[in-house]
C-alpha cells in the first residue's frame, strides 16, 4: 500500500521511500531510500513526516513506495 508520508502510522523503518531535503524544498527534488528511524512525533504533519534515511539522510517523505 502505496502512500503520501503524511501520516506517521503509515511510515515504518525499513520501508523504501522518497523524500524531500531540506536543502531540495525549492525544487521539490526527491531523494530514494530506506527509512531508518521516524523525527515527527506527531501523528500527522502536512509535509510529510520527517525521516532518517539508512544512509543518513534526513527529510520529509513525499511518497512511500513499498511495504
């Protein structure tokens, strides 16, 4: 089940997705991955809840690719 990343019950560790830098927010560029650990604590959040990547990489996911 493919989603937008603005829930955080639908973001896990270990789930392939794409997010947004920090430094990408002006062109919207996104960045593939797998997420590591979950930033936003809260249950949900309008831009996407905020994740480590496995690489280190830390950003708002826009879209979740696979479970």
């Amino acid at each position: 089940m493919a989603g937008n990343g603005k829930n955080r019950s639908d973001v896990k560790p270990g789930l392939t997705v794409d997010i947004v830098l920090k430094q990408d927010q002006r062109t919207g560029k996104l960045t593939r991955g797998v997420v590591k650990d979950l930033l936003t604590n809260s249950a949900t959040h309008p831009h996407g809840i905020k994740v480590r990547l496995q690489d280190g990489q830390v950003g708002r996911v826009k879209e979740i690719l696979s479970e």
